[in-house]
C-alpha cells in the first residue's frame, strides 16, 4: 500500500510541476527559433563550457554516491548488497544529472540558434546534454571508486577548461563553424554521445559494488554538513568546515616567518592563498567572464558576475579576519593592537580584489563593452579600499539571527535574519563604489576626477570603518555564535 502512495505522490508532483512549468518552458522554446549571431556564438559557447566544468568539479566534490546518517553509519557496513544500500542514491544521482543535461541542451540550442528544422535540432541538442549529463556523473560515480577514472575526470575538466579558453581567444570563427552546422552533423553528434554516457552509466552501476566504503563515509560527511548549514540556514557553518577540511591532516613545516610585526597577519594571508593555487587560478581565469557575458550579449550576466567575482576575490583572504575573533591568541602573542591588525588585515582583500577588478574592467574594456578609453583597469585599485572594508565586515559578521521578523510583502514573507545577513558587507560596497558606478554610468571623457573621488571615498570609508570596528574585534561572535568572555583565547576556555 505505501508502495502505491509512493508512486502517486510521485506522479502527482510530477503532474503539478509540468502544469506549472509548462508555458514558461513553451515560451522558452518559441524564443528558440531564430539564427545564431556568429559573434556572439563562440563566446556563448565558452560560457556553456565553464558551466560544463564546474558541474564536473562539483561533482567529483560531492562524492557523488552518499548516504544519509542512518545509512551510513550501519547499512553500509553490513553483508547487505551495495547495490541494494546504494539504489536511492542511484536514483538521486540520474534525476540530478537529466535535470543538468536538460539545461545543458536547452542553453546550446539558445546559443546555437534553430533556423530550421526546430524539432531535430532541439531533440539534437536535449540528446547531447543529457548524454554529457550523465556521462559527468558516471565518471563522477567511476572516479570514486577507482584513482584511474578520477585522474581521466580531472583531465576531463582541464580539457572543458581548455576549450573554453580557446573558443574565448578565437574570436567568431568556431562560432561560424558551430552556427553553420547542419542537422545531420547535430544528429551525429548527438548519437555519438548518447553511445558514450550509455556506456559510462553502465560502467558506473556495475562499479557501484566497488566503491570503498571509506569514501562513501568521506562524502557523506561532507553532504551532511551542507545539508545541516543549508537547513539551519547558516552558510559560515558550511565555510568553517571547508576550510577546517582543507588544512586537516595537512603536514605544513615550520619556518621564521620573515616579516615582524603586524605585517605577519598580512603575510599570513599570502602563504594560506599561495598554497591554494588551484583556487587562485580559478579567480585569475573567472576575470575573463564578465568579458565572455557581454560578447554573449548577456549584459546583465555580466554586471552580476563582475559584482560577485570582485567580492569573492575580495573574501578569499579574509581567513585570518574570520579566526581572530575565535582565537586572538596571535595577536596576543605579536602584541598588535586591534586597529592595528585590522589595518593589516585589510591589505590583502583590497590588493586582490583591486586585482581582479581591474583585470575584469580591462577585459570590458577590450571587448568594447565601456567604449574606447582605456583607463578603465585603473578603477580597480580606486576601489580597493572600499572592498577591502566589504570583505571584512562579511568575514567578521554575526551567525544569521533567525529570531528577528519576517516580512509579509505581495510577493510572499521575506526573513529579516538571512536578509540583513546577505546584505552584509554588500551595504557599504555599494555606497562606498558610488563615484566608480557613477563614471560607468556616465563614461566621462576625462576621467581624473571621479579616480579622485573614489580613491578618498574609499580611504576615508577604510580608515572609518577601522577606527569604529576594531574596538570590539575582541568580543566578535564565534563560530558558535557566542563571543568570547574578556580576557580568554575562546568561548569555552577559562582564562
């Protein structure tokens, strides 16, 4: 009986999304007949690309084969049959990907065009995303189980990688190739890669038996730990765990550090960044999107991913900010002054996000997109200062305060907590960067002025925000939400 009202809730979820997804998705698909801009159909590729690669590494990140608690920690132990433990999340694993594979397809046939011959091509394009879909997750499920498959995975995603790069550097060309393609060569294609993801799937589920029990309880742990900060709604759960997991069991040498002071809060940052090169590279490479966006006639793809880079990158070396209110037992030992440190601590978020704005306003810049002048890179360091105080305040903010309001509006109850929390540091960048967005509104000739303006807005911001926050750096919340008692190193020690 409850097999049969499994079955029916099923069917009726299904029933209901199709009903409410159904005329988006048909307007989606009338919009889907027009020819492609050769232009902007190479760039519009690259992005499919980098999208592709991020699927795959978010993958291999995953796991993907988990189990919840409960499994975990005695059915998988058990003489049970693997594939009997592991069916559930099979099944997860296939909805996943054919969900992925459909957006994959729908987003090259809107990149691609559909001049003619609509169905095919659509059928075509829906074809080889589900086939790279489930390939992805295939060799996914295959990498866990075997080192050999996670190495051929890895070159998968370097391989993605590196067509991306090539079709962003090659100007319209691929994009009048892959435009002109006709739709038998889609077909091809199309069942090129259906035999290919036919085969991976079968490989993965017959290595569902073989993947060791140590790495299913490694993912699990990892998915546990996102499925707890994605319920409790708190993010920087989810950020101390990966970092905690990054330097666990990590054998690191001990050396004198070769600057004194204060300025070793600052060198701190650098050494944890430079042993991170692959998430430095990934920074470097994501500066070239906002550029990508725009050739793909994404404007506002690319106002978001130049805003969300440029605080990410800005973010990314605010670890020691983030620990000193949990432990202030380094600053104790430098003897640094809290404004002190706080002024340190600012020169690394401003560098790198002055960095890698400027690098995304220079590929603006040459892509044409902010006109002909060229000293657009040099908004970036102007607004240094202003990120920095932004990647701060984000890394020093309170746990989300899920107690406060919530706000009945005509487009349904928005929580304060989460909010307020999002908002976080988002408050002051964007006030803060007023004369820079102005100069991108406006595109002045002479553009000395508003660097000069934004250069004193953000030191004048920097230099307030320091003098302000850093009385109270000593009673910051902890991961645990609770600020240390005065006079002790952490919430739970005694001094």
């Amino acid at each position: 009986m409850r097999r049969w009202q499994d079955r029916y809730t099923t069917l009726f979820g299904v029933a209901m999304a199709l009903a409410v997804l159904g005329r988006p998705v048909a307007s989606v698909l009338e919009n889907l007949v027009h020819p492609a801009d050769p232009r902007q159909v190479g760039a519009g590729l690259a992005l499919v690309a980098v999208a592709y690669a991020g699927y795959l590494a978010v993958v291999r990140a995953a796991g993907p084969v988990v189990l919840g608690a409960a499994d975990a920690s005695w059915r998988l132990l058990s003489p049970l049959p693997r594939r009997t433990v592991l069916g559930g999340t099979a099944r997860t694993l296939l909805v996943v990907s054919i969900l992925g594979g459909l957006v994959l397809g729908t987003t090259l046939v809107a990149v691609l065009g559909a001049p003619d011959l609509l169905p095919l091509r659509l059928a075509a394009a829906l074809v080889i995303g589900l086939g790279a879909g489930l390939g992805g997750m295939a060799m996914g499920v295959l990498g866990q189980a075997f080192p050999t498959w996670d190495a051929w995975l890895q070159a998968l995603i370097a391989l993605t990688v590196a067509a991306a790069v090539l079709m962003a550097v090659s100007g319209p060309g691929p994009g009048r190739v892959a435009a002109a393609l006709p739709a038998g060569v889609v077909g091809a294609v199309a069942c090129c890669t259906a035999a290919v993801a036919a085969f991976l799937v079968r490989r993965a589920w017959t290595a569902l038996d073989r993947v060791p029990a140590r790495a299913i309880l490694a993912a699990s742990a990892r998915s546990g730990r996102v499925a707890q900060a994605t319920v409790t709604l708190d993010p920087g759960a989810l950020t101390w765990s990966v970092e905690d997991n990054h330097w666990r069991g990590r054998a690191l040498r001990s050396r004198r550090w070769p600057v004194p002071g204060a300025w070793a809060l600052a060198w701190q940052e650098a050494r944890r960044a430079g042993r991170r090169p692959v998430r430095l590279a990934v920074l470097a490479g994501a500066a070239a999107l906002p550029a990508l966006a725009v050739t793909a006639g994404l404007s506002q793809v690319a106002v978001a991913l130049t805003a969300m880079g440029t605080l990410a990158a800005a973010v990314s070396v605010t670890s020691g900010a983030r620990r000193d209110g949990d432990n202030p037992a380094l600053l104790r030992a430098l003897a640094v002054g809290p404004r002190t440190a706080l002024a340190v601590r600012a020169l690394p978020p401003a560098l790198f996000g002055a960095c890698w704005l400027g690098a995304a306003l220079a590929g603006l810049s040459v892509s044409g997109a902010l006109g002909t002048g060229t000293w657009w890179p040099l908004l970036g360091p102007a607004c240094g200062p202003v990120l920095a105080v932004a990647a701060l305040r984000m890394a020093r903010r309170r746990p989300i305060d899920h107690s406060m309001p919530v706000i009945d509006t005509p487009g349904g109850a928005i929580p304060t907590g989460p909010l307020l929390w999002g908002l976080t540091g988002v408050d002051l960048a964007l006030p803060g960067c007023a004369p820079a967005l102005l100069a991108l509104a406006v595109r002045p000739a002479d553009p000395l002025p508003f660097l000069v303006a934004q250069t004193l807005t953000g030191l004048a911001l920097l230099g307030g925000y320091v003098a302000l926050s850093a009385g109270g750096s000593r009673r910051r919340p902890t991961r645990n939400g609770r600020a240390p008692a005065a006079g002790s190193s952490s919430p739970n020690r005694r001094p």
